[in-house]
C-alpha cells in the first residue's frame, strides 16, 4: 500500500524530482553519516551530479536543494522567501554548517561536480554525496530521484527492493513507516478491489482509505496532515495571486495570476457581467495558474501527485470552497483521501511519472484524482467517483511531455488550467450516470500504462519533441531562437 502521506508531501518547486528529491537525498545523507563517524568530524563534503540532474541541475535548483538539505532545511518546512538568505554564507563565504550544528568550508564551484555526459546504472536523475572527515575517513552514498519527491539509494535498487512502495524516504516523515500488508484492514490494488470493499463494508472510498491510514497513525495525525496540505494549497494559491515578474529559466515566461485576480475581483464586483454563466471556470483556472506559477518560481507547493500537476486538486479544491454550498473542513480531508486512494491505484499498475509514461501519468493523474474527489464532495457513490477517475484518465490518455526548454512552464502551467476543469466535468459526468460505464477504471488505468510504452522516448521527459521543439523550428526572432537555445543547451529533461 502507498500512504497518503506518500501521494501528497509538502515540498519546493520547480521540481519534485530535481529540487524536492535531492533535498530530501541531502537530509537523509546527513542522518547516514552520522552513523559512520561524527558530524563534527567532517571537514569537507563532495556532491557529484549525474545525467538529467547535472545537465538540468541548474536551471532548476538541485545544487541549491542539495545545499539547503546539507544546511538541515527539509523541503516540507523550510521558509521559501529566505532561501537566498539561508544560501548567501556558502556563496560569499564558502561557510556552510552542516545539519545547523558543525561548519565546514564548501566552495560551490570544487565541491559540486557536473557529470552532464554519465548517467549512473538505474535512473537518469543520480547523484553521489561523499563526505571526508579529518580523521581520513570518508563516506560516500548514491541515491536516485526517481520522481514525485521519492528517493531510492543504489543499494535499494541492487537489493531488487521494490521502488513503488517504498516509503523510507517519505519527504515528511521524520521516521520510517515500515507499511507490511498485515496492518491493512482493506488492502487494494487495482479500482475493482477497492469498489468491492467499499461495497462488502458499505463504505465510501474515503473510509476505505482512512481506515487504512489508521493502521499507521493516530487519526489526529491524519487529520492534522491532511488539513496542512489543505492550508498549504491555500497559501500557495495566496501566493501566485500575489507573484508577477517573468519566471526563471530563460523562457521570458510572465507571470499572470496577479493580472487575472485583479481583473476577476473587478469583475466580480461589478454588476454588469454577472451574466457571465462561466465566470467560476475563470477563477479554477486561476488557481491552478497561481499553483503552477509559484512552483516555477521554486515556491511551497504540495507535490499532488507531481509538481509540474500540482495546480490541479488545488484548483478543484479551491472550486469546491469557493463555488460550491457544502463546503467543510471534513469535506477537504475526505476529497482528498478519495483523491489519494485513486493516486495510488495508478501509482501500483501504471506510473505517475512523465518519465515513464509522458504528460497522461502526471497531469492525467491529478485529473483523475481530483476528478474523483470531486465526484465524491458531489455525494456520489464510490463507483461513480470510479467513473469520475475513469473519465479524467480515459480523455487524456496520449498525452505528452514536451515542455518547452525543459522547463516546467510551457506547456504545463495551462496544461494544470485545463485538467482542472476537465476534472470537474469529469466528476459532473459521473453524476449524471449511475456509476456503470463501458471501459472501468482499471482499464483506463493499463490502457495509460501501455500507451505510455508505446510512446516515443522524445515525448517522455526528454523535451526532444513536440512544443519543445517545434519552438526552436519556427521563424522566431533571432533573440528568441538565442534564449531558448540558452535553455536547450542546459536543459535536457524537463523538471516534473
Ligand atoms: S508536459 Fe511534462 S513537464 Fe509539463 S506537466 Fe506534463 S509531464 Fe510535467
């Protein structure tokens, strides 16, 4: 089983495998080490970046990440209005304090080496941190970023030990969760399983969920996480609406959330466009251009599943608060246990990556999710929220990754705007049938995976083609084709 402390971590855009990921690699290096020799003992720390996280590491925070993770700063709780602070004695002193306790001289340029060409064995997204100690010791791990914020060390991966359900890297636990099927009381892996469940025990999908969650934590500690990750979303969304400028990375992309606020509360108040029928798919498109605007400028974000998705369950949660009469506190947490229960679903039998299987298993997922925990906020059955899952995954099945100069910009920050509202048609959809439709969940779910196989590697996280490229070929103008030229020749993968 994958927890829900798993699908959604509180994290630091851009990326949850680029920039949460080798954060999160830091930390747990820093808990490693210490059971070789001493902290107060190093006097030098060696960080070796390999393939995409050293050919895209700039553009998108992984050496700062890693910085910040060796300082003790977790991506879930640091202040991400400080980060220039936090970094400005390593960059004009060389000074870095270790876990906030013990400092050592690290001079960015020598001791954090780019390996643009290597790509270690398992996963293109590989770093190796080395420490050195003045007793003549060293110590030196491996870890891979393999998406979503999760982390996996190459002994894992030579142990055979099965990626998709571990959770000893969890971005927010601070002690390991050893999740044995034993503690289950309704264990599911595929959409029928669960359906079945929630039928024998006349529960609704966020029960099920919930009632497994309870064989891990206390149902405070439940309660409480879900209701960070709801506050978290609202801040985020506070904080796009407030964000302008032009976004990093060399794209020129301008921020719009502020612009389109401010133009939606003008029209709001006005009287004379409360014609406007459409006005609510407006304001869920902000949202989700808010969240994904914050997460490009390296903003908090929950990682839901994704970084480049994370606009999506906010958005559709935000619609639900703001648009709908039944909104509750209680409503948040069971939207997104129902939420969660789908994400993991498509987690165990197809992918969340865009890696693996392009843009359907990032935003198609989120889509899915929101969809179902939309459907369930409507008060429909858990085979409807099924339907609901069904139909956000079935209408972006083909769905590629190809964002422009590999940053998680273009396409994605609308493409977050668009599932939103897909993922609420999908949930209206739903209640207007009965739960019964032609193709289930489960099979939407491996049609994703295996359309995923089929599509070319240039359309899965390699911006090798579609928009990525076609930008480049067209007539633009000279200094155009020069700035993102600048973009492609850092930027191979794109950030999810
Ligand atoms: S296009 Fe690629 S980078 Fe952008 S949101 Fe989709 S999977 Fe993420």
């Amino acid at each position: 089983m994958i927890s829900l402390f798993d699908m959604f971590k509180i994290g630091i855009g851009p990326s949850s495998s680029h920039t949460v990921g080798p954060m999160v690699a830091a930390n747990t290096f820093l808990i490693d080490l210490q059971t070789q020799f001493s902290l107060e003992t190093v006097k030098r720390i060696q960080v070796d970046l390999y393939g995409s996280l050293a050919a895209t590491g700039k553009g998108h925070a992984t050496d700062t990440a890693i910085i910040l993770g060796l300082l003790g700063h977790k991506a879930n709780q640091i202040d991400t209005t400080q980060v220039s602070t936090y970094l400005a004695p390593v960059f004009k002193q060389q000074q870095l304090i270790l876990a906030a306790s013990h400092q050592i001289t690290f001079d960015y340029h020598q001791d954090i080496i780019w390996h643009v060409q290597t790509n270690l064995p398992h996963h293109p997204n590989g770093m190796s941190l080395t420490a050195y100690s003045d007793t003549g010791q060293s110590y030196q791990q491996t870890y891979y970023s393999i998406g979503g914020g999760f982390i996996v060390n190459a002994d894992e991966f030579d142990d055979g030990t099965d990626i998709t359900v571990d959770t000893t890297t969890d971005t927010n636990a601070d002690t390991n969760d050893n999740i044995t099927i034993e503690n289950i009381p309704y264990p599911f892996a595929s959409a029928q399983e669960l359906l079945d469940i929630c039928h024998q025990q006349q529960l609704s999908i966020s029960e099920v969920m919930m009632a497994n969650e309870l064989a891990l934590r206390s149902q405070e500690e439940i309660e409480q996480y879900l209701d960070e990750i709801w506050s978290v979303m609202q801040s985020c969304v506070t904080n796009g609406c407030a964000g302008e400028g032009i976004l990093p990375g060399g794209l020129q992309v301008k921020r719009r959330a502020k612009a389109l606020h401010q133009q939606l509360m003008q029209e709001t108040q006005s009287t004379s466009d409360t014609n406007d029928q459409l006005m609510a798919m407006d304001w869920i498109d902000l949202y989700a251009l808010a969240v994904n605007e914050e997460n490009a400028n390296g903003g908090r974000v929950v990682t839901a599943p994704t970084n480049g998705a994370a606009g999506i369950i906010p958005a559709v949660l935000h619609y639900y608060r703001d648009f709908l009469p039944n909104y509750s506190q209680q409503g948040v947490r069971e939207f997104l246990l129902t939420s969660a229960a789908i994400g993991t679903i498509i987690k165990q039998n197809a992918s969340i990556s865009g890696a693996e299987v392009g843009c359907q298993g990032e935003v198609g997922s989120a889509c899915a999710m929101a969809a179902a925990g939309m459907a369930h906020v409507l008060g429909l059955t858990p085979a409807q929220c099924a339907n609901a899952a069904e139909i956000g995954i079935e209408h972006n099945l083909g769905l590629t990754c190809d964002p422009i100069g590999g940053l998680v910009q273009i396409p994605c920050i609308e493409r977050n705007a668009m599932a939103s509202v897909k993922a609420i048609n999908a949930a209206r959809l739903a209640k207007r049938g009965d739960g019964k439709h032609h193709v289930s969940l489960d099979k939407a779910i491996a049609t994703m995976k295996a359309t995923g196989e089929d599509m070319m590697d240039k359309y899965k996280e390699t911006a090798l083609g579609g928009l990525a490229i076609e930008l480049s070929n067209q007539n633009t103008k000279d200094s155009d084709k020069k700035r993102i030229q600048v973009v492609d020749v850092a930027v191979s993968y794109p950030q999810c």
